[in-house]
C-alpha cells in the first residue's frame, strides 16, 4: 500500500537530507525508503522550494538536539565529580 505524505513533511525530509543527514539515517528515523527520498530531493531540487523560516527550524532542531546531548554529558561527568 502507497503511503501518502504530506509536502511540507516531503519538503523537510529534503531539507534534512540537503543539511547532511544520510539516506541510512532518514530512513531508520522516519522509515521513509532510500529511493522516495531521493526522489523526493529531485522533485524539490535539494530545499529550493523551502521557506527560510522551515531551513531555520530545522537548523534549530539539530542544535537543540546536539545542546541535549552536551548536556547529558555534562550531567553524566557531574556524577563523576559528586562520588571523588
């Protein structure tokens, strides 16, 4: 059965690819398959047809998701420091 995305969903998922996320890790994510992606990205020729405010959003969802990371590091070498 074809599943049917909606095109600000298909514009991101090229947004993503565009800013470096690989066709493997779009795919585990969201379980889009390899080939619909790169169709997707010949349709919509690599975020052209993005908003800046979209191109902005996701920027902003790969540093909030890195900060979360920073920070559960900073935690884990806190605990660390509490038992010296």
């Amino acid at each position: 059965m074809k599943e049917y995305y909606e095109e600000n969903f298909k514009k991101q998922i090229v947004c993503l690819y565009s800013n470096g996320e690989t066709l493997a890790d779009i795919n585990r994510r969201y379980g889009i398959a390899k080939s619909t992606v790169k169709e997707w990205v010949k349709r919509y020729n690599k975020c052209s047809l993005i908003g800046e405010e979209e191109k902005e959003l996701i920027v902003l969802r790969k540093k909030v998701r890195q900060l979360q990371i920073d920070n559960d590091i900073l935690k884990q070498a806190a605990l660390i420091l509490i038992k010296m």
